[in-house]
C-alpha cells in the first residue's frame, strides 16, 4: 500500500509541477510556446523547475490537518475532523503571509509541516480560499458563506481517500469527509460534490478496484445529494467522451476550463481513462486550455495510485520540490493506523504527537 500512496501524493505533486508553467496560457500559448505538442516537460515556474503550486500546498495541509484529527481523537478521545482540518488550513494561510480574523496562538503553529520553510511562499492562491479561511474566526465545520464552486476543493480532497486505503467498505465516509473539508471554502455544491465524487474514485483505485467501479460509486453517492446534476453530467460526459475517437485536445475542450470544481472532475477522469501511463495521461492534462496545474495534479494523483511511485518517471521525481516532505506525509498516512497513543503504554509514540499535535 505505501508504493501506491507515495504514487498518489508524488504523482499529484509532479502533475501540479508540470502543469504550473502553463496554468494561465490557452492550448494556443502552450503551443506557441512549447511547439505543436505543447509542453512535455517541466519548465521554469516560481524561479525553479519542478515547483510546486497552492494545489500541492493545500493538499499537503489537508493530509496534516487529517493525521492531526486522529492524533486528537487517540490522546482525548473525541474530535470534530473538519474542525482540525479547519485550522491546517490557517496554518496554510499563515505560510502565504495572510492575516486571518483568528490570529496565530502558539499552539497552533506547531507541528512539522509548518517548519518547511519551502511552503511558506505564495503560490498563486486561490481568491476563494484565501477569502474563506481569512474568515475562520476558530476551529469551524461549517459551509462557506459563499457560492463559489471554484477547483480549490477537489483539488485538495486526495488525503481524505488516502487516510481509509485498502478498506474498500469506507466509502460513504470518504464522501462525506470529502464533502465537509470541501465545503469549509466552496459553499456551491458543485464546488463541494466534486470534491466528495473525486475522492470516492480516488478511493477505490487505493482498493485496487477499477476506475469505473470508483465511477459508479461516486455517481450512487452524489444522487443522495441536492445540487448533484453538474457533477453528474461531467462523469457522465467524461466517461462518454472517453469511449469514443475524438482527439484528446477537442475532448477536454467539451469538458471544460477546470476552473470550476465539475469540470475538474470531468477532465481528470476523462484523462485517466484515456491514458496508456503516467506519463501519457499527465502531459494530456495539462495541455489544454484553462487550469493545468489543477488538472494535472488530479491525473497524477489517480495515475500515481494506480501505477504507484515506480510508475512515475524518475526525471520528474528527482527535481520535485519538497519531495522528501511529501514521502514523508506519505509515509505517515500509511503507518497512522499503527501509532500507539495511549500515552500510559511503554510504547507511546510521543514523536508522533510532537509531530501532528492534536489540534
């Protein structure tokens, strides 16, 4: 399980590096730019190659915030996992150098993620995001006041599918998880249903069960829920488009921009159904009109659990910016099940909490 975790959290990483050169240029620039086949390597973003965006940062904040809840819930024996994960989004605001209406107590800017000096840097953040969390006045579950339905939910939404790997029965909990961080920034249910559908596909690939049978089951979920039509009609058009000969690049125009949260979903399954491997799928992902970054690192994270880290080439593992951080996040997930946190046993893992303090 933890080479098809590594895939999952590396691979989102690489496709976000890929994708972050080209994330505001149409197919036309791209190509202008990077010749007829568009871009098929990294390039220069952020003063660097391999270089990570919002989407990674956020993602990562996302998987510390759901390692934090259940550090929380072994040492005190009750949590509210949205609100945890509420105040690892600050923590992310914070590293961007934004001011909050809840200001930083010393309690809340522990742990290690937060002493990666890498990602205390603006990656081009997401207006919503920013907006949203500025407003958390303390540990929150609730549903943004707003109607954004904007790509900074799924785009995040990858450690809720990591954190129930391998236990396939778990899927209405990773939807609703899935749904609940979504929603603490995009308050439109497409914004927050997508999230909640890619997760659910994600999941099943970390079962080891067929992409279309991840499919299936987002569409069962997503029909219990007022405001599902958008996102169903993305799988819906994803899955017919990828059945079929049109190109690729005329496909991915039908589906959308992925600025907003189905079309993301729609594309980054469109992708993967289509791709020969890693490779072939990412660089179909970020070649395109509209948010390749996003796109990308959605292909990634699916192609990366299905083929696993070794799946992923190593010209794009080895430039990546804060690998070892993302190995390391990785790796916890995989062993968080294991922790002993009952801290009147010789076994406690006192490292453990120091490192993902409850809270």
């Amino acid at each position: 399980m933890g080479e098809k975790l590594r895939g999952c959290l590396l691979g989102g990483a690489v496709g976000d590096a890929l994708g972050a050169p080209v994330e505001f240029l149409s197919i036309a620039e791209i190509k202008a730019r990077f010749g007829p086949d568009g871009i098929q390597d990294y390039a220069p973003a952020y003063g660097r190659l391999g270089a990570i965006t919002d989407d990674t940062q956020m993602t990562l904040f996302t998987a510390e915030g759901l390692l934090r809840a259940y550090v929380r819930a072994g040492t005190r024996g009750m949590v509210s996992v949205t609100s945890v994960v509420s105040h690892a989004y600050l923590r992310w605001l914070w590293t961007q150098g934004i001011q909050s209406e809840t200001k930083p107590q010393p309690e809340q800017v522990r742990g290690w993620l937060w002493g990666i000096k890498e990602l205390h840097s603006q990656r081009a953040p997401g207006r919503t995001c920013i907006s949203a969390v500025k407003a958390f006045t303390n540990l929150t579950d609730r549903r943004a006041d707003n109607d954004s339905k904007g790509a900074g939910g799924i785009m995040r939404v990858a450690p809720v599918a990591m954190m129930f790997a391998g236990q396939p029965d778990e899927t209405r909990e990773v939807f609703h998880l899935g749904m609940e961080t979504a929603w603490l920034t995009h308050g439109h249910p497409s914004g927050f249903l997508s999230a909640a559908a890619f997760a659910v596909i994600l999941h099943a690939v970390l079962c080891n069960e067929p992409l279309v049978e991840g499919i299936d089951r987002a569409r069962q979920c997503l029909s219990h829920e007022e405001g599902h039509e958008e996102c169903v009609a993305a799988l819906d058009k994803a899955v017919s488009l990828a059945g079929g000969d049109l190109a690729h690049e005329a496909a991915i125009g039908q589906l959308g921009e992925a600025w907003v949260g189905e079309e993301a979903l729609g594309i980054a399954v469109y992708c993967t159904l289509k791709a020969s491997n890693f490779q072939h799928g990412v660089l179909m992902a970020i070649n395109h009109d509209g948010d390749s970054d996003t796109t990308g690192s959605l292909v990634g994270q699916l192609l990366g659990a299905f083929y696993g880290e070794a799946g992923i080439p190593e010209r794009w593992l080895t430039p990546l910016e804060i690998r070892d951080t993302i190995m390391q996040l990785a790796s916890d997930i995989e062993q968080h099940w294991r922790w002993n946190l009952d801290f009147m046993s010789d076994s406690y893992d006192a490292g453990v909490v120091e490192r993902y303090p409850g809270g």
